[in-house]
C-alpha cells in the first residue's frame, strides 16, 4: 500500500489547541445541559448514542453466543425473545436513525452552510432531550423484564399475546421519533434559510444534499409511526380493534401503516453515511465527486422513491397479486440511484490523487459492503425469489450488508473524518487502520454465512435451529467476535486521543469543505464573520491557491 | 487443527462432507426459483467484480505515488447514462423474471387437492378432506399438485417449507393458500418464519412426501372416522344453521347447495365469488354479506365456532349438492326438539341454533 499521505499537521513541538474554542467557552455540567451549540448538542448525542450502541452491541452477543448451539441453552425462548427484540429496537431507533445525522449532520451542516448555528437551537437541544427521554423508556422496558414483540411490533402478537412491556417500549419509540422529527425539521430550515452568501444550491457539499433527503423522509414517514404505536398502545390498553380481525380490524392494516415508516426509515439510515462516503472520497483522491449533480438527484430519488416501496416487506402476507406487482417495480427503481452513486463513487478514483487513510478505508469497506446489501436487495424486491428468501437468515445477512456494513462503516468513516474537527487531535494512524481492517473481516466473517444458512432455509428469531446450520452459525459467532474487537478499538484509542493525540490544525485532511477552513475545535459562533462562497464544492484548485496566498501573507 | 480442539475439528469435517449451498429441490417449483437464484448471484457477482475492479484499479494507478497531482473531471453524461441504463435494464428482467415465478407459485393449478392448515401458538394442525388430522407434520403425496388453504386462529405465523421455495403468511381472520408439487419422496423441514411469540422457533414440522400407493396407505391406517364434511355436516345440523338453509321455496336464508365456485348477488346488488373465504366471513359476518333478496336475519357465529369447525362446515358446503340431507335431518330434529323449541327459540332462530 502506498505510504503517501495528504495530512498536513502544524508543527508539534510549537502547536496547541486553540485559546477557544466550543469546548472551552464555558464550563460546567449546566453549560453542556442548556446549551444552545449544535456542536456541543453533537457531543451529547455522540456520547449517548455510543452508550446505546454497546448496549445493542452487548446483546447482539448474547444472540450469537445463543446461536453457537443448535438448542436453545444459554437463555430461555422467552429470554432470546427479549434479547434480539432490545437490539432491534436499541440499533434501529436509537442508533442508526440518529448516528450520523444527529451527531456529524448536527456538528458540521452549519458550518458546511456558512451559518453559525441550525435554525432552531432549543428545538434541536429539545431533541435530544427527547431523545434521552426515549432512551429512559427504552432502558425502563428492558429493566423492568424486557419486551418480546420483536422490533416491529407485530400485531396481534404485540396487542393481544405477550403480557411484556410493549407499551413502554412502544412510548419509547414514539418519543424518539419526535427526536427524529425535529432534527429533520431543523435540517430543513437551515439548508433552506441560512446559507452563506454565494452558497447556492449547487455549491453544496453532497452531505447537505443527502441529509436534506433525509431530513424530508423523517419529517414526512415519522408521524405516521407515531400513529401506528399510538393505535398499538390504544388497543392494548382499551381495545379499540382497528388492527382485530375479531371486531372487524385488519392485521394487515398494521403492516402497511408500519412500514410505510418504517421502509424510508431505512433511506433515513443510509443517506446520511453516503453523504459522509462522498465527502471522503473526494477528499482522498483529490477530485471533485464524479457527476456531483447526479449524485445529488439521487439522493433525491431515494427519498422520492423511498416512500412507495413498502408492500415488499409484504409480498407473502396475502397481498393483492397486482399490487405486488407494481410494489415490486418500483423496488427495481429505487436501486437504481444507488447502483449511480456506487459508479460514480469509483468512477471519483479515476486520475484522482489518491491517498489511504483511515476514513478512506473505511468508506472503501463501504462500497463493498453496501454493493453486496444492495444487490441482495434486489434479490428480495424480486416477487418469486422474497417468497424463498424472506423471514430468513437471507434478509438478516442483507439487511445487516446495508445498516452495518453501510451505514456503520459510514458513521466510523465520518467519525474518524471529522473526529479532528470535533476535538482538535489526531488519533493513532496505524491502530485505526488496523481497526478499519478488523471490522471488515470481522463483518465478512458474521454475516456472508447467514445469506448461505438462509438460502437454506433458517428462520430469522429462532433460539433453537436444526443441527445441519451449526457451522455456518458458528463462523457467524466467531465473526461477531472479531467484529466487536474492531468497535472496541476507536472506542479505546479515540478516547485515548482526546488527551495525548497531536494537534491536527485547522484542515488536516487539506479537505475543501468550509468546516475545514475555521479553527478546530471550531469557535462556538464556528466564524468570526459571515464567510462568502465564490466557488464550488470539492474545488481543490481554490483551496491549493487560498493556501498559497495564506503562506504569502504569513511569511 | 484437531490437536487444538476435537470438537471444532469434528465439526469442520462434519460440515465439509455435508456442505450445502442449497436445500434439496424437492417441488415442480424448485429448480425455477434456484433458476432465478443462479442469475441474481450472477449478477451479483459480476456487479461486485466491476466495482471492486474499477476501486483496485484505480487505488493502484492513482495513487499519490504514482500521480501527485489529480485530474479535475466534471462526470460524463454518457458514462452516467451507461450505469443507469444497464443496472435498469437487469433489474427489469429480474422483475419480470421474478413476477412470473410469482404469479406461478401462488396460482394453484385448478386440479390442486387441498388441505387445511390451521396454525396457531405454537403448532401446526392439517386437516385432510378425509378426516385425517395432523400436528407438526404433513403427509402428502408426491406428483400432485397439493394446495394448502390457511388460517391463523391467533397471531401471524408463516408456513415455509425450503426444500420446495414456498412459504406463505397465515393470517388470523382470513384463508391465505399456497401450493406445490412435491418431486422426491422424503421427509423435509416445515417451518413458521413468522415471529409469533415464546416458543417461535419450536413451532416446526415434518412435510413427508409418499408415493402415491404409501399416500394412499397412510390416508387409510390414520382416519379418524369422519370426514371433514360429515364433521360439518353435524355442526350444520347442531347451530341449527338447516333451519333457515333448508333449499325449501320460503326458506329465510340461501340455498347452500352447488352454491360454492359460483357467482351470487348481494343486497348492494354486486356479484361475489363463492369461495372458502366468503363462506367463513359470511358464517361470521352475515350481516357484512347480505345475499340480495333475503332479510339480515342471520346472527353473527362469531367467537361460537373454532377455525377447525369453520373449515368442516366450509367443506361440507363446498360438498352440498342437494339438500336431501338438509331436509332429513331438519325433519329429525324438529320431532326431537318440539317441546323446547316452543319455549327457547326466538322468532328469528330455529331449534337448532340455540347455544350447544
């Protein structure tokens, strides 16, 4: 591998962190729990999603640890229930829905905008309040004896079989959501009202255009999950049957209302880290992203799209012939856009500069990963082959592809991007790229053999399974292990940086983005005036001459 | 490696001699959907050759070594048009591809013999058309084609059999149906791939397919004594349901016989297909599925009658051709109940349809 590198660190014997900065502005527990910063509102999200993700993380240990034997042995059916029900509920809500956007969107689409803060800085702040609210419901589900309905709350099992804690856990839900839904919102009125001048549409860096694609299917699909929990809560607490075939419900009904969120969500997932790829990959090669406005209409089309996609997860319910039909087409349409992104990903590389550091393996892990989730998501928007494949350990492998392999291996590519930005340090070059590694193989390793044991036929949410799936069970449980060394490590060696790693500068990568031409960590205003945009996203040739010019008048 | 641990070791052996890709083709639709299989990993994998191609090839030739200084290129409209078109163009024949295997899976052909599959937690019971009943398991004869008509009679569940591609939601509240053809004869995994509660991954089965003859054998060592129509038949005659659907010229209710497959008028004037799901809603339902020309007098069966017996009258109805029976019976029972019928029944229920 080639040992060239763009990073550019000031002198370290001289360098220190700047006198101030958002961090040091003001200190306190009340002056991080009232603040109005979005950079400091950043911070407590990434600490808080964090402390979910190993929580997630731990049970998805305990679910693969169950799966090493065939027999349900370590924990009882009900125990296994619970577990994998917490880390659906835990990943998908409290993770992945807000990992990148909430804690990357919320610390760099301001200053990427040229504004000083996002629009609303209490409605943002109330977000993750609401947040940590959903997160105490969640936590109180779990303590209290767990919930069993698996993450999509499936009625009637949900409304009228289980005596667990579906109620918590559904309010859990629904208070996250409006965390979700204020984010989106914000999102959407900054990117609109408060651009720099000069920062026209098109002068956007690609992660403003993914999360504004986001941001309308959270402020659009949201609600309608808030109202379909509302109706769970409703008929478990005082039977109003709009889902009971005994009163004249429709079990179905549910299922569409579900994911009619409940698929865009999985647009609201992937995005943001896609946002986060093409900013690193241009960075890394030196290049304008290849087709930007392509890429920037895709993003689009997704969230477009997204939203009339929803009867695939259906397709084996009993649904109309036809409709699936139509539901079916418009899945193949849908990944179009992505196969466009991947393309013009790769097609970026091209005659570009290009160098390998940590977040550029990470997003190189990425395209791999997501190819593969991507592809197989054709697999299951075909009608006759989902008949096979779905509720199997098929669609657990594929859809694991997209939310870990994408969209994680996305947020760990923007974490270590941005991560000097964020605290002003560099963490260790070497030991992150050895985690970048880590995580792949390890990722492979847990979850290639799931497609093969379901393409056999291994049910998805089974404790106990026929003998003839166990080593292909047990190369997934010993993958999981590798995998949880490769998140282990940045947690280890990022904290470590926050002390004793160098001094990055202001723009360590020589990245474009107007994030990198302030301060790191940045001021709390982010500029000491209203910067004015003259030229275009990724445009290298400006930044080579705007460093020119600062070392003339320096020097 | 078996100096490290014999248990692994045993393992890996096990799993080399018997290592599977696929589950055994077992069903006429098998080889179609491996079919389709095959072009989608094909595809898959060519897709993944040219990315991972395209991202060595230019990490190795466009690497800051190799190329300090980057070439700005603006995109390409043709290029862009070339990897939209041709990923459409793939995913449209998966489509269409797909569909077709579709419509051929859940489309029984209409010589299908048919079962009843009543899933509920957490078992599967099958009910044969002879009386034959099952749990966990189903024996089926192979070259024939089989349709299994389903119901939940609590939460969602799936009925999945791998060895033959097929799977279908059971729903509580209404018939889903899914058919095959089994081709070998052994005895292969059922599975519920639905998420429904405690004992989900013990709500498994047996398909066992025969030949013909050990069918045949089968269906006569395990009858129970009645048919599914003659159960029917008496829960007909016990909710009293002959008193109204008696086929006489001022009956208060329809005449049920040769009823079933054909098109009748309801009160809003619409034409119905006769089928197992309109039968169950209207037994039901009634009042939802008024028959043009009589009046909403039917009482609602709801909660009185369990999935199975619903079935059994189903099929005893699909079986009326006359209502000869009907009317024997009718004539029975009334002798028998003239006393408390004069006491009990309403103007609007007959003897029979007073709560067993």
């Amino acid at each position: 591998m080639s040992t060239a590198t763009i990073v550019k660190l000031p002198p370290q014997e001289t360098a220190s962190l700047p006198k101030r900065s958002y961090l040091n502005n003001e200190y306190g527990l009340k002056s991080w729990l009232l603040t109005g910063d979005h950079k400091r509102i950043a911070i407590l999200y990434l600490i808080s999603i964090t402390f979910f993700f190993f929580i997630g993380g731990a049970m998805a240990g305990l679910i693969r640890l169950e799966l090493l034997t065939p027999q349900s042995d370590l924990m009882a059916t009900d125990t296994y229930n619970k577990v994998f029900t917490m880390h659906g509920i835990i990943m998908v809500f409290l993770f992945l829905v807000p990992s990148v956007p909430a804690t990357i969107g919320n610390f760099v689409i301001p200053i990427m905008v040229g504004a000083k803060d996002l629009a609303f800085p209490k409605i943002n702040l109330l977000s993750w309040y609401l947040y940590i609210a959903g997160g105490i419901f969640t936590l109180a589900a779990l303590i209290l004896g767990g919930v069993d309905t698996g993450w999509t709350f499936t009625t009637p099992l949900s409304t009228h079989y289980l005596n667990t804690h579906v109620i918590t856990a559904g309010l859990a839900v629904f208070i996250a959501g409006f965390s979700s839904i204020f984010t989106g919102l914000n999102f959407i009125v900054t990117i609109h009202r408060m651009r720099a001048p000069g920062m026209t549409w098109f002068r956007l860096p690609l992660f403003v255009w993914s999360h504004y694609a986001a941001s309308i299917l959270m402020v659009l699909g949201t609600p309608v999950l808030a109202i379909t929990l509302v109706l769970v809560i409703l008929e478990r607490t005082i039977g109003i049957g709009v889902f009971d075939p005994v009163k004249g419900g429709d079990p179905l009904l549910f299922q569409h209302l579900f994911w009619f969120y409940s698929h865009p969500a999985v647009y609201i997932m992937i995005l943001p880290g896609m946002g986060v790829i093409s900013e690193v990959i241009s960075t890394f090669s030196r290049k304008r992203v290849f087709g930007y406005t392509a890429v920037a209409f895709s993003s689009v089309a997704i969230a477009v799209f997204g939203f009339f996609v929803w009867e695939h997860h259906m397709f084996i319910m009993g649904v109309s012939n036809y409709s699936a039909l139509v539901f079916s087409l418009l899945t193949m349409l849908v990944a179009v856009p992505s196969a466009i992104k991947i393309f013009n990903w790769a097609a970026t590389l091209y005659k570009g500069s290009i160098t390998f550091e940590t977040p550029m393996l990470y997003a190189f892990g990425f395209m791999g990963l997501f190819t593969i989730g991507g592809l197989t998501g054709v697999f299951l928007g075909s009608l006759g082959m989902d008949i096979h494949l779905t509720e199997t350990y098929f669609i657990v492998a594929h859809f694991h592809f997209v939310m870990v392999g994408g969209m994680l291996m996305a947020f760990l590519a923007g974490i270590h991007f941005w991560w000097p930005k964020m605290t002003g340090r560099m963490y260790p070059e070497a030991l992150s790229k050895l985690a970048a590694l880590v995580t792949f193989i390890g990722f492979n390793l847990t979850f290639f053999p799931q497609f093969i044991v379901g393409y056999l036929g291994m049910p998805r949410r089974y404790a106990a399974y026929p003998p003839e799936f166990q080593v292909l069970n047990i190369l997934s449980t010993a993958g999981a292990t590798v995998l949880g060394v490769g998140y282990l490590l940045p947690m280890i060696y990022l904290t470590w940086s926050l002390k004793y790693g160098k001094i990055a500068g202001s723009n360590p990568w020589q990245a474009t983005g107007l994030e990198w031409q302030i301060q790191s960590p940045p001021l709390t205003e982010n500029f000491i005036e209203t910067p004015i945009v003259d030229h275009e996203a990724y445009d290298y040739e400006w930044l080579a001459h705007k460093t020119e010019h600062e070392v003339q008048t320096v020097g | 490696m078996h100096f490290i641990s014999p248990v692994l070791w045993q393992f890996l052996v096990n799993w080399l001699t018997h290592f599977a890709l696929f589950p055994p083709e077992a069903s006429g639709i098998a080889p179609y959907t491996d079919a389709l299989y095959f072009f989608l990993v094909l595809i898959s994998l060519v897709g993944m050759a040219i990315v991972t191609l395209l991202v060595v090839l230019f990490s190795v030739l466009y690497r800051k070594d190799r190329n300090p200084e980057a070439t700005q290129i603006e995109g390409s409209t043709l290029l862009e048009a070339t990897w939209t078109i041709i990923p459409l163009a793939l995913f449209m024949v998966t489509f269409v591809w797909g569909a077709l295997l579709y419509f051929r899976i859940y489309n029984p052909p209409t010589n299908a013999m048919n079962i009843y599959i009543v899933g509920k937690q957490w078992m599967w019971k099958a009910e044969h058309p002879g009386g034959q009943h099952e749990i966990n398991a189903l024996h089926i004869p192979i070259n024939r084609p089989v349709q299994l008509t389903m119901i939940s009679q609590d939460v969602f569940h799936s009925f999945s059999i791998p060895a033959f591609r097929v799977k279908r939601e059971v729903i509580p509240g209404r018939y889903s149906t899914v058919w095959f053809e089994a081709t070998k004869v052994g005895t292969y995994h059922l599975f519920c791939t639905q998420y429904c509660g405690t004992l989900h991954s013990g709500m498994i089965g047996q398909i066992v397919a025969m030949t013909p003859d050990d069918y045949q054998a089968w269906m006569a060592g395990t009858t129970s004594g009645a048919s599914l129509s003659q159960n029917g038949e008496r829960l007909f005659a016990s909710f009293g349901c002959n008193s109204c659907h008696s086929g006489n010229a001022d009956a208060h209710g329809p005449n049920l016989a040769q009823i079933y497959g054909g098109k009748v008028q309801m009160s809003n004037g619409s034409f119905v297909t006769v089928d197992d799901a309109f039968l169950r809603d209207s037994i039901l339902n009634p009042t939802m599925h008024q028959v043009a020309g009589y009046a909403p007098i039917m009482p609602t069966y709801q909660g009185q009658i369990s999935e199975e017996g619903l079935i059994d009258i189903v099929e005893y109805i699909k079986n009326l051709n006359s209502n000869y029976r009907i009317q024997q019976t009718l004539n029975t029972s009334q002798v028998q109940s003239t006393a408390p019928a004069a006491t009990a029944a309403g103007q609007i229920s007959g003897p029979g349809m007073v709560k067993p």
